[in-house]
C-alpha cells in the first residue's frame, strides 16, 4: 500500500514538472516570436511564410494558456493538477517523506514537509486566485469554448480579464517551486522549468535571410 502511495507520488510530481517544462516552452516561443514581430527587419521576414509564422504564434499561445490553466484549475475527480496533486500530500505525507535528521541532513531540507507545508503552499496559490481566475476565464471563453460575448472581440476578453506577461511567468515560477518543493524533499532532486534550446528560432530567422 505505502509503496502504491510513493509510485504514484513519483508519478504525479514527475508527470507535472513535465508538463509544467513543456507548457512554459510554449509560453516564452509565443513571448519571443511576438517580439521579433515587432522588429522590422524579423517582420519582413516573417512575412515571407505568414500563414506559417501566424499559425505558429497562435498555436503556441493556445497550447500556454490552455496548459497553465488545466495545471491550476480547481480539484476535480480524475484530473492531474496542482490542487489535486496538493490534497494527495496532505493525506499521504507520513507515508512519503522522512522527517528525520539523518535524511533531512542529506536532502539539504531544513525543515519537515507536512501539513504545514501544505498549508502554506494553498495560501500562496489563494495569493494569485485572481490572476488564476483570469487564466481560466481566458481558458473558458475563448481558447476551450466560443464564449458569444468575447466570439467577435477578442479583445474586450483581456480588458475585463487582464493578464500580463509577467503575471503568467510568476504562475510557472510558482509551480515549479512548490512541485520541486516535494520532489527535493523526497529525493534531492530539482527539476527546471526552463528550456535550454527556445531561442533557436533564431537560426530560423538567419536561414531566411539567405533566401
């Protein structure tokens, strides 16, 4: 039974992290390409394979929003996602992790991971609700559903439910550090969130200067 727990411990921590990395890739290529578009000399050559660049663009920003949003929407029955992960520990943490000094000596943990940690981990999710309200609002009305309101305006959608660059980069940040807050308290291992290759559309961009 306690290694049923454990197995599906590693699981849940490793699967999120995954998806956690692959969501903020998307992310930060949406970011950049849209950046580049705002360069003259990358919009020209953007322009040579619009349709391309322009799908790809939308195709990024969908995958984003609709990640983030699926990894901090409420609990639910069958779903994989921070909350869910958050109520598993609190009822398993006894049979995960060892709060002796021995091994917390080892992991580098200072202190016990335990229903405080939990608590604590809620209250800076409760923090940034609104902006998690926002996400899934944009989720919900306009990536996952044709909302009628927001169908011919996409717009007004980020006026009544505004997000910022910085606001999404502060949800990923934040969910890597309370997943990697079990996983190094479990094993010592730290898993980052950031790719090391997003910036290698440049050599995209440089080809189609030959062109």
């Amino acid at each position: 039974m306690s290694q049923d727990i454990i197995n599906q411990f590693v699981d849940d921590v490793e699967g999120l992290l995954k998806e956690l990395y692959e969501l903020n890739s998307y992310y930060l290529l949406n970011k950049y390409l849209k950046e580049k578009k705002n360069q003259k000399e990358n919009l020209e050559l953007m322009n040579k394979a619009p349709a391309f660049f322009g799908l790809t663009i939308h195709s990024f920003q969908y995958s984003a929003i609709m990640g983030l949003a699926r990894l901090f929407e409420p609990s639910s029955r069958g779903s994989k996602n921070i909350n869910k992960f958050l109520n598993f520990i609190e009822g398993n943490h006894k049979k995960i992790f060892s709060n002796d000094p021995i091994t917390k000596e080892k992991l580098g943990r200072k202190s016990d991971i335990d229903e405080s940690t939990v608590i604590n981990d809620r209250e800076r999710l409760n923090e940034v609700e609104p902006i998690i309200s926002n996400l899934i609002a944009w989720r919900d009305k306009a990536f996952a559903h044709n909302d009628k309101k927001f169908f011919k305006d996409r717009g007004a959608l980020g006026k009544e439910f505004p997000i910022t660059y910085k606001e999404i980069e502060n949800l990923i940040e934040l969910a890597a550090e309370i997943l990697n807050t079990y996983q190094v308290g479990y094993n010592g291992n730290y898993t980052t969130v950031i790719p090391t290759n997003t910036y290698d559309v440049d050599k995209v961009l440089m080809a189609m200067r030959k062109l």
